[in-house]
C-alpha cells in the first residue's frame, strides 16, 4: 500500500508507548482519520514540530480502515500568532474538538475542512478572538453537517418565525409558542443573523451585536451540545480565558 499525500489540520493527538504517538486529522481527502505516528516524539527528521494540535500539515498517508499509518509530517503553517495568545489558542483547539467530535471517520468533508481552515486564517490575523467569528463557525458547521436548526419557520408547524413568538428548546430547536408551552425567549433577528452567516462565505461580514450574539449563542451552544454526544473539554478552557 502507497502512502498519499494528504492536507490535514492535526485535531489531536495522543502519546503511545516511549516514543510513539496516535494523530487525530482531519484531511481534505479523507475527512476525519487516525493515524500512527511510529517514533513521532524522537523524529525530528520525519515530524519535528508537526504534530502539534491545530498545525496544518502536509502528511504521508497510508490511509486504510481503523488506525491509518502516518509517514512523515511537513509543517505548511503552525499559526504562531495564535500559539501566543490564549483566547486564540482556546477558539483554535475549540473548534478542532467540535470537528473531532461532530465528523464521521473516513468520509470526506472538503467544505468543512475549507471552514476549519478559514477559521484558523481569522484567528491568526486577527489582534483579537472574537465570539461573531466563533459563531460564524459553528453555524456553518452545522450547515455542512446537516444539523442546522430551522432559523425561517417553526419546524413543526411551519409557521414563518417573523409572525409567531420564538422559544428555543433545551436540544436548540427554535419553535413557536404555539407549539411548545416552554423554553427560552428567542428573538427572530437573532435568527436572522445566523441565516445572514450562511450567505457569504467570509469571516467578519457578519458582526452581532451583544444582545444578538447572547441568543444565537444559546441556540448554537444547545445544538452543538445535543449533536456532540459528549463533553466539549475546551469549553471549559475557552470560558477560563475569554469575557
């Protein structure tokens, strides 16, 4: 089996043994994939500094079904602008564990790896993290991955939301009053902002003002959470590090 070359963003990685390490990427080709790095920790020659969590990376790549075989390792950028801020360290490694948790293994998702990358770009050349680019993100992502709750009529009568009341539910499901007796007021504007996200592909067209950004941030943390299917660690982190 021949070894591809593969564009990959290093989500994770894991240490195996003395020297050993388990890499997870997420690949333009392949999607989401596991690889094994043999001797990654003492090859300087083969890795040096490539496996570090967010690095974009060129990799050879023998791609098979369960634990693929990581070659060697080039650095295209290690996004150092990020590496010495902490809230940017902290959307970075946010939103690399949202991928890694919300992406079937071996399937290609080449719209969301361009997402991914696009993030990462923002947050290098930005003088600050900001929350309209990490909502931005995850909107998109939702998209992509066909979870994106319905933001133009309720999804269980239809009924446009400009014309009804809006309640978000606790698995970020946006309704109307009329069909659901409870949940968290949620304007329409806030929904409309979320829909504007998705109609250009570019960081920074869409800036939400505090109020805005406070409800279609608890419609997206809820989705995110019931779509995961686990504890996001980095949450923890990104609270610890931004207002």
């Amino acid at each position: 089996m021949h070894a591809e070359k593969l564009q990959a963003i290093v989500l994770s990685t894991l240490d195996y043994g003395d020297s050993d390490r388990i890499a997870s990427l997420f690949s333009l080709e392949h999607g989401r994939i596991k690889a094994f790095a043999r001797g990654a920790r003492t090859s300087r020659k083969r890795f040096g500094a490539a496996l570090e969590a967010f690095a974009r990376i060129e990799a050879q790549v023998r791609v098979r079904e369960g634990l693929a075989g990581l070659q060697q390792a080039e650095i295209v950028t290690i996004y150092p602008r990020i590496r010495g801020d902490l809230p940017a360290i902290a959307h970075a490694l946010y939103a690399c564990e949202v991928v890694e948790a919300m992406t079937p293994e071996g399937h290609p998702l080449p719209r969301l790896y361009r997402l991914l990358a696009a993030y990462l770009d923002r947050l290098e050349t930005e003088t600050a993290a900001d929350d309209s680019d990490r909502r931005f993100f995850e909107i998109n992502l939702l998209n992509i991955l066909g979870y994106r709750p319905s933001l133009e009529s309720c999804p269980r009568c239809d009924t446009p939301f400009g014309t009804a009341g809006v309640l978000l539910q606790e698995n970020g499901e946006p309704v109307c009053r009329a069909c659901a007796p409870t949940g968290r007021p949620l304007h329409p504007s806030a929904l409309k902002a979320l829909g504007a996200c998705m109609t250009t592909g570019t960081f920074g067209k869409v800036v939400f003002p505090p109020d805005l950004l406070t409800e279609g941030g608890a419609l997206l943390d809820r989705a995110i959470a019931t779509h995961a299917g686990r504890r996001l660690k980095s949450l923890e982190f990104l609270g610890q590090v931004t207002p």
